[in-house]
C-alpha cells in the first residue's frame, strides 16, 4: 500500500560517504516506521530502496553528489512493514572548511503526483531494460527518452516537479 508524504514536511537525512544513515528527522522516521533511529541509524540508505527502482538513478546520483553537485531525482522507498512512498529528492554532498566530502545530505518532499505516474513508467521500462542488457542498456534507454523530449535529466525532473 502506498503512503503520502505530507506536503509540509521536509524528509531529512545525513550519511556518511559510504551511504550510511548518520541522522534521520522525525517525519523520515515516521513515514518508514519500524523501530525509528535502531532501524535506521548506522545502517546502509539502501535499507529503504525499493526494488522497483532502477540501479541506473542511484547510479547517477553516486556520480553527481561525489562531485559535489547537487541531484534531483524522484525514488520510490520501501517502508518498515511493506509499503511503499515516492518522493522528490535533492541529494547534496556535505564538506568540511577544506571542501573534502564528509557525507551526504538528502531532502525529499512530496512529489507531483502527475509526475510519479511519467516517471513510474519510465522506471518500470529502465528495470526491464536493466534486466536484459544491464544499466548500460538502462543508461541507453534514458538517453533516448530525455532526447526525444529535448532535456536534460536535471531540466526534466524538475519540469515535472511544476506539472
């Protein structure tokens, strides 16, 4: 079952370089359920990846944020006890006064509903195109998808955001 995020809340949290979860807010918490913080503190992000995503978005969000260029992307996330929320996410990098990574920061807000029905799509097409040929034949796929719609990934997801 699909639950919403609330449109007045911000869903916060903080890794370390590996992915792991340092810090989690309360509506993050909330929406995830389990056992709060013991679930989700010191455990990798993936710990609420849901399988209908492709490895080719985090794959680009890795790339992007290790350069420390900001990322906005649209994932769906597993929750605790089974069920499901999209978000629009903005992953960051964190740097200390020297401007080394020392983690990584992610804000997500609730989508354009309009927006996860495009993009849910198109997700559903890149993991069966991942399942034959890989995140190359993924990569491919998207490439030929935002060409055929003039933009760039970035200008893409946030046009959709303003649906």
């Amino acid at each position: 079952m699909e639950k919403f995020v609330d449109r007045n809340y911000f869903l916060v949290t903080k890794t370390n370089t590996k992915g792991v979860i340092t810090y989690a807010n309360k509506p993050f918490i909330d929406i995830v359920g389990g056992n709060g913080e013991r679930d989700l503190l010191h455990k990798p992000h993936s710990v609420v990846r849901h399988p209908d995503m492709p490895k080719l978005i985090f794959k680009m969000m890795w790339s992007t944020i290790k350069q420390k260029q900001e990322i906005f992307a649209y994932v769906k996330n597993k929750t605790f006890d089974g069920d499901f929320y999209w978000v629009f996410a903005n992953v960051t990098a964190s740097v200390d006064a020297n401007g080394m990574v020392v983690g990584y920061y992610s804000v997500r807000r609730a989508p354009n509903r309009k927006a996860v029905s495009i993009v849910s799509g198109l997700y559903q097409k890149l993991l069966e195109a991942e399942k034959r040929g890989g995140i190359q034949a993924s990569t491919m796929l998207l490439e030929e998808t935002l060409q055929a719609e003039g933009y760039t990934y970035d200008a893409w997801v946030n046009k959709l955001q303003r649906l």
